[in-house]
C-alpha cells in the first residue's frame, strides 16, 4: 500500500522527491551538456600527454636556444 503523504517518502531513503519533481529533474539531466555520454577518465593518459608536451617544448627551446647562439 503506498501513498503520497510528504511525511512516508521522506522516510524512503531511494525516493525524496514527489513524482512530477522527479520527472522534471530527469528531463533537465537528459538535456545539453548532461545528455551526452562520455568515455571515462583516464588520468594515466593525461599525465602521458602533459609529460609529451613538456619534452617536445624543453626540446625545441634547446634548439631555439641553439640556433640563437645562446649556447
């Protein structure tokens, strides 16, 4: 038996909102930026890439630094 008085679907951790809040809060999370799916995270190849950078930027001062004379 279920019912729709405030003080029962407080006390269901699963459900806190009222069916048309609900509705309204999955229709906002199904539009623009929420909407899209993304592949995951992965940090390991972040950190790849930024130490790529890093080399192939300290690499070409070298040369700049070269081809200036400083060195």
């Amino acid at each position: 038996m279920t019912s729709n008085d405030p003080e029962e679907q407080s006390s269901n951790p699963e459900n806190r909102l009222y069916p048309e809040d609900q509705a309204r809060v999955d229709a906002f999370v199904k539009r623009g930026v929420n909407s899209v799916e993304r592949k995951p995270f992965r940090p390991m190849r972040l950190l790849l890439i930024l130490i790529g950078v890093v080399v192939s930027l300290s690499i070409l001062s070298q040369l700049l630094a070269r081809w200036a004379g400083i060195y």
